[in-house]
C-alpha cells in the first residue's frame, strides 16, 4: 500500500519511521519531510498548510493512506478534503480538531459533560481577563484560545507578569491565536501524558509518557515545545489509567458524537495529576512530540493497521504490543530556542546505533549535497532504550555527546524526576 505521512517534525519523523517497518507499506512519502525522513522516504516538496497540493498529490499517487501530523493541516480541514475525494486520512476532522485548535471549545467541553479540569474563564478582551485574574491567587496561567506552536501559555508568578501577557496576546503576539484568551487557575501536581486511539466510538489506550516542557534543567526557564520524554511514565499507573478512561476520554468521546463530531485519530491529554485526582490540563489532535517518538521506540506491533483500524471504526479489533524497556528521548535545539536562533548551521556527525537500540529522530534538518544542516528550533530527538529510564537516560546522554555540533544545546536532566 502507498502512504504518504504529512509533516517534518520529529513526530513526523518517528511515525515514518515505524510506518516504513510495515510488511503492508510499498511506498512511503513524506510532505515536506526533513533531512532524516528523506533516509527512509520520499521526500514531496509541499508545505503541511498547503491542503489544496496535498489533496491533489495523494490522488495523483492513488494514495491508501495519509497520515496527517501536525495540529495545523488538521485545524485546516486537510483530514475532511482527503476524505471528500474517498482517500483514508488518519486524523480528526476540523470540526473534531477545535479540540486543541480552541482551548475555550475544549473547556467548555470540559463543563458541559462534568469532565475533571481547572476553574477557567473564556475572556474576549483585556479588562475582562484581568478582572478574573483578581479573582484568583499566583501563579496563573494564561493561555492564547488558538494554535501557537505551544507557545502560547504562560505561567505567570504575578499579578503584573499575567496582567503583561494578557496585553501581549491580546496585542497580537500570536496572531489570531490570541484573539481570545482563558484564564486557569494553577494546578498543582504532576504532569502527564496520555494517549489513546479513538474511531468515533471505540478507545485503544496507548503506552503512557512524560514530557519536559521548559527548556531549562529543574524545570526553569521559558516553555517551547518539549526538550524531552520518556516512558513509560511511572505515576501513570494501571488504575490511574482507567480512571483517566472513564472520567476523561471516554465523556470526551461521548461529547463530541453529540456535538455532531465524532472523534477520530489520536488523543492527546495532558494531565496534572493533582491530590484530588488527575485533571485535563489540555487535549492535543495528534501525538506529542517528543512523547511520539519515545512511544514509537517502544511499540513492537506494526503500527498500519491500528492506524486504518481508527479510520476504518474498527479498533474493538486491534491491540498493541510495547516492549517492557524504557525509552528516552533528549531534544537537541538550536542555541536561543525558544527565541531567535541561527539557521544553516551544520551538524557534522551523528551517533551511530551498535545494538539496535539507538534512533536519532530528526525535526529541523536539511540536507545540502552531503551536509546536513539545522534549519529550525528543534533539530535532533536522540531516543535510547533501556532496561530502566535510567539506563535509557544514560544511553540517550552519551549518544548526545558524540553528536557533532557546536550551535546546539540540551537539557541535561531530562527523566530526572522518574530516576529520583
């Protein structure tokens, strides 16, 4: 069968990369793909955000199956063209995608069918927001309703800082995204994350993960996009899990068949695991990266017919296997992530896997002739196995090590809290 996976990101990377293991798969593109996919794929030189190309590509190729990415081309409607013109698509439709691409349609789920979350308020101006924020104590947090590369909270520790970043999103820091704004009153707690497969109606629970949002060690500094995961997650345990299912996933999936869009593809939710129990942070459309990379590490079934499974409404039918090591991934950025960085600088060498248990996932590469060059934020996900995370750990610091490029940096404490 052919298939073409949408994105370039390290996500993107790793589901290419256990999509091309598939006994079923004969043909693997990849749009636009990056320096590492281009390894293992064809690389189509068309943008996620361009539906109207990669519609028409996926017909001219007589495509099985596209497997969309990114929040973005969800949030776009790319899920529902390919549908329309009788391509299966892996992926929610845009009408199930305002999951994450609004995080005001996502609360107000959250109220409408008694699903666990923090106190929040969808403000459509300033002096609104900053009204609610008098109402509650720091930390705060403030988060732009629209797609901002997750970028777009902030976690305020004054009043001023939160008053400063509801100006900034309502004065356009983000585009459209910040044309509304919530307000959330600060859980305290554990992260998590937690994945499932839905079809509209069944649920295949994933592997479960942690990821590091801020990009210093400790846990400092500002969020970018993730500088990090492992898994299994630890606190994620088997009755926390089903709890998460019956409280979280399965009202979820019930709303949204009400709403008249029922969900299908994968569910992400980030957790705060809080003393009274675990709590939605936020719902994401598609895998997290880096948590997808370090799920992939670790799934030993095919992966094709769980993703034809979801589209098809079949899922009561497929179960995963996951290997019982730990994975763990560190985020190699470029140095000023998350602000300015330089582009086009070179990584000259990457580490070599001597026992199969090594992959280096690429984000913001390209390659020039025989150079392999760093063009975004997020370049490399060096993702290790291990008997323990602390194995993994080990492994994952002394591939980053060998990696040959002066520009980047990493996190040195990536799985800390799991070891700890």
């Amino acid at each position: 069968m052919k298939v073409l996976v949408v994105g370039s990101g390290g996500r993107e990377h790793a589901l290419t990369w256990a999509i091309a293991s598939s006994p079923q798969v004969t043909e693997l593109y990849c749009a636009p793909g990056n320096g590492g996919m281009g390894e293992i794929a064809t690389l189509v030189d068309i943008q996620d955000s361009d539906i109207d190309r990669l519609v028409q590509f996926a017909e001219d190729k007589a495509m099985d199956l596209v497997v969309v990415g990114p929040e973005n081309p969800l949030s776009l409607g790319l899920v529902d063209q390919l549908t329309e013109k009788g391509i299966k698509a892996f992926g929610p439709t845009q009408a199930a995608a305002q999951l994450e691409s609004s995080k005001g349609y996502m609360k107000d789920l959250c109220a409408d069918y008694d699903i666990p979350t923090a106190r929040y308020k969808r403000c459509y101006d300033a002096k609104e927001a900053k009204d609610f924020l008098s109402e509650l104590s720091a930390p705060y947090v403030i988060k732009a309703d629209g797609l901002a590369a997750g970028k777009g909270v902030v976690i305020a520790t004054d009043l001023a800082e939160a008053e400063g970043a509801v100006d900034e999103m309502f004065g356009g820091k983000f585009g459209d995204a910040g044309d509304q704004v919530v307000i959330e009153e600060f859980l305290q707690g554990e992260e998590a994350s937690f994945f499932a497969l839905l079809d509209g109606e069944h649920m295949l629970t994933l592997a479960t993960a942690q990821d590091y949002k801020r990009v210093g060690d400790g846990d400092t500094g500002p969020n970018t996009g993730g500088m990090g995961a492992y898994s299994p997650a630890l606190i994620m345990t088997p009755e926390l899990c089903k709890q998460v299912e019956e409280e979280i996933i399965a009202p979820t999936v019930r709303g949204m068949a009400e709403k008249g869009a029922p969900y299908k593809g994968v569910l992400f939710a980030g957790l705060m695991i809080t003393p009274e129990g675990p709590k939605l942070i936020e719902f994401n459309v598609r895998f997290g990266d880096p948590e997808c990379q370090v799920l992939m590490a670790r799934l030993e079934s095919d992966l094709v017919p769980a993703l034809l499974a979801t589209v098809d409404g079949r899922l009561d039918e497929i179960d995963l296997a996951w290997s019982d090591k730990a994975a763990l991934t560190v985020v190699m950025a470029s140095k000023g992530y998350p602000g300015s960085y330089p582009k086009g600088t070179q990584i000259k060498s990457l580490p070599v896997d001597r026992d199969g248990e090594l992959t280096v996932f690429h984000a913001g590469t390209t390659r020039d002739g025989g150079k392999l060059l760093a063009t975004g934020g997020r370049v490399l996900n060096v993702t290790a196995l291990g008997a323990t995370i602390g194995e993994a750990q080990a492994r994952a610091y002394a591939a980053v090590d060998e990696v040959d490029w002066p520009e980047g940096f990493c996190r040195r404490d990536i799985g800390w809290r799991a070891i700890k």
